[in-house]
C-alpha cells in the first residue's frame, strides 16, 4: 500500500491542481512500481508560508525580500 505524503506551501494551489498532483502521483506509482491505484494513498498538506523555514529564514520573509 503506498503512502504518499506531499507538502507544499499554501499560497493559492488550486483544487484542480491537486487532483493533477493525485493523479500524476499514483500513475507515477503504477507506472515505475507496478502498484494498483486502489491501493495508493495521497495527502497533501499544505503549510502556511510563516510556518516554513528556508535558508535560514521564514519562507515569507525570504518571498518578501524578491528570492523567489
């Protein structure tokens, strides 16, 4: 049974983009693992920007200084 946790930043993803994201994953698994898609399991969570460290700073202070 696989189980695939994503995390992404929550800034604006859009329910049809996660549906892509779920079905590219499990195809990806059936493809290259052999697994049935019945079997598979996504969670997406997604994470407010303040509560995502990067480089050494909040990813919204990174974002807001243009280092995106």
């Amino acid at each position: 049974m696989p189980y695939v946790n994503l995390k992404i930043t929550k800034d604006g993803v859009t329910k049809e983009q996660k549906a892509e994201l779920v079905r590219g994953i499990t195809d990806l698994l059936v493809r290259v693992l052999n697994k049935k898609p019945e079997h598979t399991h996504i969670v997406i969570d997604e994470i407010d920007v303040e509560n995502w460290g990067y480089c050494g700073v909040l990813t919204s202070e990174y974002r807001a200084n243009g280092k995106d």
